[in-house]
C-alpha cells in the first residue's frame, strides 16, 4: 500500500477528500467537546466525527471555526438520529437543517443515516432528505452508518430505479459507510460489499474501547515496534484501508493516537489479527431485519 502520512486522504466518489484518521467525539460531554477537539487539531487531525446523537456538534463546530486552519482542511461528520422509530422525510431535513444551525457552518463535509432502523419506507425517506440536502449544497458527500449487506443492497436498488426515472445522479450515490470494526469484528462480508461499490469504510470502535489491550496476539507487536496495543490496532485498521476514528478526552492519548506512520505491520503480522472472532463491543443494528 502507499506510505501514510498523518496529512493522507481518500478521493471519495463525489471528488471530495477525506482524511485516513478521523477523532471521535462519541459520548464526549459537551461542554468538554470544544477543548478536546481543539487539542486534536493542534495534533494533527484534520477530520472530526460528530452526529445529532452525540449532542455536541456545537462544540465540535466552535473549534472548526476558532482554529486557525482554513475551513477547507477540516472535515467534519454528522449523522441523523435514525434509531428507534426512524426518520420521515421532513424529520431528516429538520435533523440536518438543526445541524447547520448549532453548528454556524455553511456546508456539512458528510452526513450520514445513523442506522437502518425504522423500515424500508423511513430509510429511504431519510435518503433523499440527504440527497436533497447535498443537491443544495449544505452537504458535500453522504453514506450510512450500521448497514447490514441487505440494508446496502435495498439502498442501492432503490438508487438505481431512482437514477432510471430521473437521470444518473438523482437518487445519490453512498460515499461512505461507518461500522464498528477491529479484529474481533472485521465485518469482511460488508468490508467486501463496500470496495466493490466504492464506498470508503470508516471504523469506529478501532481500538475496541481498550477492551482487548491484553490479548497475548497483541503483545509480540507492541514489542517489535514499541506501540501501544491501541497503535497496533489503528495501525490495522489504516492497513486494511479504512478510516479509523478513535475517540479520548486524554491529551497525551490524542497524540498518541496520531503516531502511527513509522511502522508497517507485515504480512504474518496481519494475518494474525485475522481472529475469525465476531465480538462487537457496541450496539449492532447491522443484523437487523429489512
């Protein structure tokens, strides 16, 4: 693979880029959310992974606008809250107009559905809820996030006859896609799906929230390499082409989390961490039904 550096980005299938190594703000209070995040882009990270959930995409937002950084360098993610009952239409477009709100930023760099819950017809009216919102231009590229393969396939069908009646482009195209991924969950049939359509996996979870810190498959890398068990696994996750977002409220953690460009886990090494273990330390809606 290409040497990473910390400034690396993917070519999405919109034009955009997006940074390989995201922070996560998941369960960061808000009133904390725009210190940490500060701290994160004074440590390199260009790339900030936020949603309606989380109840701190103001904070997020106020570093964005407070860093001296141009705004172009920095990418921000939301999300809409599509658990439980799901989103209507006009629910979505009011999620994502509160966003821009609470934020004060003139454009979202991706949104995402939060999850495949609420149905069919919900799913797909919060789709085009972001569809529309990008064709606007409030939003530059949109995806999923805790998509089982059949809740891609739905989409991607609905796309197509989208695209049939009104023209290429009309019903969106999924740009990225956010799972819950480490080697106790490697997702490989998503995974799969994924690099065949183009779309760019994001890996939340990356270090499994310190969960497996002492499995002994772990510690002959830590060693090798002198790295964290947390450096070794977003060192896999980068190795495997996803876009790791790992989350602290501890400065020196966030740095530490940055250091993972001077070492390449080698074949074997990967092979190792191929667990064939589904472990998943977070929700999982991804098995949800259709």
């Amino acid at each position: 693979m290409a040497q990473l550096n910390l400034q690396s980005t993917y070519t999405l299938n919109t034009g955009y880029k997006i940074p390989i190594l995201g922070f996560g703000v998941y369960q960061t209070p808000p009133a904390e959310t725009e210190s940490v995040c500060t701290h994160a882009l004074k440590s390199g990270y260009r790339h900030i992974d936020s949603a309606k959930l989380y109840r701190n995409e103001g904070g997020s937002a106020a570093a964005i606008k407070k860093s001296s950084l141009p705004r172009s360098e920095i990418y921000i993610t939301s999300k809409i809250p599509t658990s439980g009952t799901g989103r209507t239409y006009d629910q979505a477009k009011q999620d994502i107009e509160d966003t821009m709100k609470v934020t004060g930023l003139d454009y979202i760099d991706l949104y995402l559905l939060h999850s495949p819950y609420g149905g069919r017809e919900k799913r797909l009216e919060a789709w085009r809820a972001l569809v529309d919102a990008q064709k606007a231009g409030r939003i530059r590229s949109i995806g999923v996030s805790n998509y089982g393969v059949h809740h891609l396939e739905e989409l991607k069908s609905h796309i197509a006859q989208i695209d049939a009646k009104e023209g290429k482009g009309a019903g969106g195209v999924i740009s990225v896609g956010q799972w819950e991924m480490h080697p106790w969950c490697d997702r490989k049939e998503i995974a799969a799906w994924c690099k065949e359509n183009g779309v760019v996996v994001q890996a939340y979870s990356p270090v499994v929230q310190g969960q497996r810190f002492g499995e002994p498959v772990l510690k002959p890398m830590t060693e090798k390499y002198n790295k964290t068990p947390a450096q070794i696994l977003l060192r896999w996750s980068l190795q495997k082409g996803y876009v790791p977002l790992p989350k602290s409220v501890t400065p020196s953690r966030i740095e530490e989390n940055t250091k993972l460009y001077d070492f390449n886990l080698d074949a074997s090494e990967m092979k190792s961490l191929d667990t064939g273990v589904y472990a998943p330390v977070c929700w999982d809606p991804v098995k949800s039904p259709l």
